[in-house]
C-alpha cells in the first residue's frame, strides 16, 4: 500500500503530538510495588492511599504501580527481586524477611509490643525501630518504615483458663526457633506445620491449637475446629516497607522525604482498617460458638514473664552482636515507654 508524502507527513505529525502527550504525563520515577494481600485488605487500602499522595505531592514526577494478591510472586521471590532490582518495591511480613536478615526476627519475640497502640507506636518510630530499619542496609533492601497488620491470639481445642492450662498442649508454629521456644516456656509443645495442612490437622487432633490474628482464624476458617480463643494479641504481625537501594538513591531527597512522611501518615489509617476487620471477624468467631475469653492483665505479665528470656535467647543465639545491640535499645525504650 502507498501513501501521500502529505498523508506520510501527517502521520508523523500525529505521532509526535501524540507522543508528547505521553511523555508529558510520564512520571520520572516509577515504582512497581508487590505484597501478598487481597486489594480490599488493609496493605493494599493504605498503599493505594500513598500513592496517592505522592504523586500528588510529588507533582507527578513519582508514580507507584501496585501489585497486590502475590501478582509478582510469592514473598520470598518479590524479596528477591527488590534484591536483584527486578521490581523496586514489597511491602514484606517480618514472618518472611528472616533468612535475609536475622535481625528483624526480634519482631518474633512475644510481647514483644505493648499492648497500648499508641505505646507501640512510640517503639516502632523511636531508635530501636531506626536502627532495625538501618539492619537491612546490608542486605540489599532500603527499609523506610514499618506497618502494622493485627496481633496474633491463641485458639485450642482444650480450655485455656490460665497458664498452667496450656501445659501439655501441642500448637502448630511456623518453622521458627523463637516461636517453639515461647510454647516451651509454658510447658506447652510447638510442631513446625506448613499452613496449608493446618485445618487439617486441627480438626484431627495432629495439634491442639494454633496463633494467628483473628481476621486469619475466620478467613481461614479454623474457628470451625477450635473450641477455645484468648485474646492474647501476644504477637505482634508487622510489615517491612522495603525499595531496592538503587532505585531509591536515585530519588531527589525531597522526593525521599515526601515518601517517607506518606507512609508514616497512612499508618495509623491502615491499623484502624485492621482493627475493625479484627473486630468483625471476632463478631463471626462468637457466633459461631467459640468461647472467646480476654487474656487478664496478670496472665499477660507472667506469661511475658516467662517467655521473654527464653525467646529472646533463642534470637540471640542467631543474630549475634548486631541482635545485642536491637535488644538493648528495645529494652531501654520498653522500660521508659511502659511504665
């Protein structure tokens, strides 16, 4: 097919103009952002909500493009790829940063946080949460903030009235050292199960018992085969805002800084999310019949108590120097903040 120098030319003309339409709006720095959750959970609801707010205050020159529902692999794999510069951005569970940097697996600690958000709030943005955000510096990630996403409580087949109640009694633990050792120091047993075969073997007696938040227990639907929850909240589920260092040095710090202060705004926007998906999916727990019992003030402090030092031998015994070093800073702030 021929065509007119005239038509040729006006073709040309076209694209150009159309062109710089599109590379006019293009932003200068773009962000492909991974994580696990669903688009309606509260990851993604507060990411949407920062991206926002930094294209909007960024003049367009930052755009983030959201990846939710495990879009770009599984977490260890979007790790990896944040490593590697495949992608520039995860939003990572602690639970799944552990063998990059043994450090954060202090997050594993039971009550670890107090239970006062506010107070919580203070530990994760004062220096012991600095500096193990610094900790992922030398493992190829830049880890800007910290996010929480629920509390863990224990649910069993058989009564948990009181400590002594769960002496003898198996619960299901993800394959961690520190998470066996906290059932160790109550006298209860701890058997490392993927979570896929947990229903499973709850409901046939393989474990007695199990430690997630309550939107995981209803979603999950383990209330179905446990008869017993303590609203323990003794674990705390955080998230690791995590950029490929290359990425984001080459970020103007104003456009550093502007991330930054939107993650940290967002955040208390995002716990208020999870804490109402907390509170509707205990209204599904009730319902169905599980009896749902408080942990008492006294509870918590011997069970803390207990399990602190075992725990945190556990991670020592892992994280070397670099772990002394987070659990003396975590110590001096618990013991001003929680008073």
């Amino acid at each position: 097919m021929k065509f007119s120098a005239r038509i040729v030319t006006t073709l040309l003309a076209v694209c150009m103009v159309l062109g710089g339409v599109i590379s006019a709006g293009a932003a200068e720095f773009e962000a492909r952002i991974g994580h696990l959750e669903s688009a309606l959970q509260s990851r993604h609801q507060g990411l949407e909500k920062v991206a926002k707010l930094v294209k909007e205050r960024t003049g367009g020159a930052v755009e983030f493009k959201l990846f939710p529902s495990s879009q770009l692999g599984n977490q260890r794999q979007m790790n990896e790829s944040v490593q590697f510069g495949t992608i520039e951005g995860t939003i990572s569970p602690a639970a799944f940063l552990g063998g990059f940097n043994p450090a954060v697996s202090i997050m594993d600690i039971p009550f670890l946080l107090p239970a006062d958000r506010v107070k919580a709030q203070e530990i994760r943005q004062g220096k012991f949460g600095k500096e193990l955000l610094k900790s992922f510096d030398a493992r190829g990630f830049t880890a800007i903030a910290t996010w929480p996403n629920g509390r863990k409580n224990f649910t069993s087949n058989k009564p948990l009235g009181s400590v002594e109640a769960y002496k003898g009694q198996r619960f299901r633990v993800m394959d961690s050292k520190i998470l066996i050792e906290q059932f160790a120091a109550i006298g209860a047993s701890a058997i490392a199960l993927p979570f896929g075969e947990l229903y499973t073997a709850l409901q046939n007696g393989v474990v007695d018992g199990e430690e997630n938040p309550l939107d995981t227990i209803q979603r999950m639907k383990f209330y179905e085969v446990q008869k017993y929850l303590v609203l323990s909240e003794h674990g705390a589920m955080e998230d690791f805002v995590l950029f490929n260092p290359t990425w984001w040095d080459s970020l103007p710090a104003k456009y550093q800084d502007v991330i930054v202060a939107a993650f940290l705004e967002i955040m208390p926007g995002v716990e208020a999310h999870k804490e109402q998906a907390q509170k509707d999916a205990l209204a599904i727990i009730e319902k169905a019949g599980v009896k749902v019992s408080p942990l008492s003030s006294a509870d918590r402090a011997t069970m803390r108590g207990l399990m602190y030092p075992k725990t945190i031998a556990a991670y020592l015994d892992r994280a070397g120097s670099e772990g002394e070093k987070l659990v003396k800073l975590y110590e001096a702030e618990y013991k001003r903040i929680v008073k």
